[in-house]
C-alpha cells in the first residue's frame, strides 16, 4: 500500500492516511521517483524526516510513500530478486539484487538467481499479470522482496529505459553457453586512466578470455565517478567469486595509488 505525493503537505497526509489504513507497527518507505540505484531512499521514515524532506525545484517531481515489506531470511541474502521483461517475456531467470543499507541502496546484482525456481515462475506470471493490463512492448522490469512468507512482493517497477544491467545480459546472450554473471559499480580514483586499468587486468589475466569463457570487463571507466563492471564465468558461482578476489585486489591497489599520490 502506498500513495504518489509531489510536497511535503502531500507526503505528511500520506503518512498519516497509511498510519490509519495498516496494522499498528508498520514501517514506511520514502522513495523520490527522480532518483536511481537506492539514492534518496529512507527507510522507516518518520515524520519529521517527511517534514525536513525537499522536492527539487523541478516541476512534476513526485515522490512515493509506501508499506515496508520486511524481508525474510529463509534464503539469506537472496531476499530482493530482479525481473528483467521484454513484453510479457521474460529475458531469461531471476537475478539477485546486491543491496546495502539496510536493503535500500543497489550495488549490482548477480544472475541467475540462487532462488529456487518456484519463485522465478510465480515472479515471471506476476509480471505477465501486470502487462497484461498495460501491454508494454519493449525492456521494462521489476523488483521484488521476499517477505517473512517468502512470497514475493512488487516493490518497484522499472521502464522508460533500459535497466541497468541490460547491456551485459545482451552480451550474455551471444554466447551458446550460460554464463553466471556478477555486475557491480567502483568509483574510479580522479587521476587512473583505463590504460592503467587494463595493463593491470591483463598483468594479472583478468581480461575477458573468450576461450576459456571467463574473465572481467570493465565497461565503463570514469575518473572520479562510479563506474559498472562484470565478472562472468561459465564455470559457475564459485569460479566468479574467485575471480572477484582476485579483481579486488586490482582496485584496492589504484585506490591506494590515488590516496597516496
């Protein structure tokens, strides 16, 4: 449950109306519609957090106001699954979302899921369910969370744009082999260039090798800025974990160069 609200004056009835209408106890999300991956999420917000919040001065900014599904345990960390839709069908299985504070802020996902694969299918006919009102054509998906039922929740639906782990998946997909794919984000220090990065990564062979079908690529490298990555595998999960180690050390390493530069 949850209302769209475009001020403060709005949010505050909001809060007080979901108060009324949900059991005593219930906790509430503030999301603003005008951020991405997390940014600007609170969760169990309270009033005087509404009270303080700010729209930018743009006109039509909204932000949503909603009942807090609390997670269930029963499958650790897999607890906010991504659906990733073209149509009303879906471009392969579940991924599972990498999340951090406290489930709010996303740092990138890994696919296919660890879920089992009853909660794919009841996930992939929610999403067949939901379009078969709007008929979408195009890329669009959803998140889920497990709640303390493990059922599975629609908490957000993404469209308008490709999602952001949509190129990978293409690029998966080229490939007649299934690839398990780990994409996440790292702020690029202001003064490392990618030939750097790369004359790293192929020190170490961590570059792609398409031979072998594993490695990392980083497709995007932004001084100064969070930049996305992959490290994939056909080798299976622990083979990208291994991998990710060994790629961690790569980045420690240039984020010591720029600290001590």
């Amino acid at each position: 449950m949850g209302y769209i609200a475009s001020s403060v004056e709005e949010l505050l009835r909001a809060f007080h109306t979901l108060k009324a209408e949900t059991p005593n106890g219930t906790g509430f999300v503030l999301k603003p519609s005008w951020a991405s991956g997390g940014d600007g999420i609170i969760l169990n917000v309270a009033e005087e957090q509404i009270k303080q919040f700010e729209f930018p001065r743009e006109v039509g900014c909204t932000a949503i106001l909603e009942e807090f599904i609390r997670a269930g345990n029963s499958f650790g960390s897999s607890q906010s699954p991504t659906l990733y839709m073209m149509g009303d069908k879906s471009c392969g299985p579940l991924a599972d979302q990498i999340l951090t504070g406290g489930g709010a802020v996303n740092l990138g996902n890994l696919w296919p899921s660890h879920l089992p694969v009853e909660i794919n299918q009841a996930c992939v006919q929610m999403a067949q369910e939901v379009n078969s009102f709007w008929g979408l054509k195009s890329q669009w998906g959803l998140d889920f969370v497990l709640d303390e039922q493990d059922t599975p929740i629609v908490v957000d639906l993404n469209m308008g744009r490709p999602n952001g782990n949509f190129s990978v998946r293409l690029w998966e997909s080229r490939f007649s082999e299934r690839l398990y794919l780990h994409t996440a984000s790292w702020k690029v220090p202001e003064d490392v260039r990618a030939e750097e990065v790369f004359n790293q990564l192929t020190s170490l062979e961590l570059t792609w090798n398409v031979e072998a079908m594993e490695g990392v690529i980083m497709y995007q490298i932004l001084p100064g800025l969070e930049s996305a990555y992959v490290v994939a595998s056909a080798a299976g999960w622990s083979q990208v974990q291994d991998l990710i180690t060994r790629l961690n050390t790569v980045l420690e390493s240039l984020s010591r160069h720029m600290t001590c530069s």
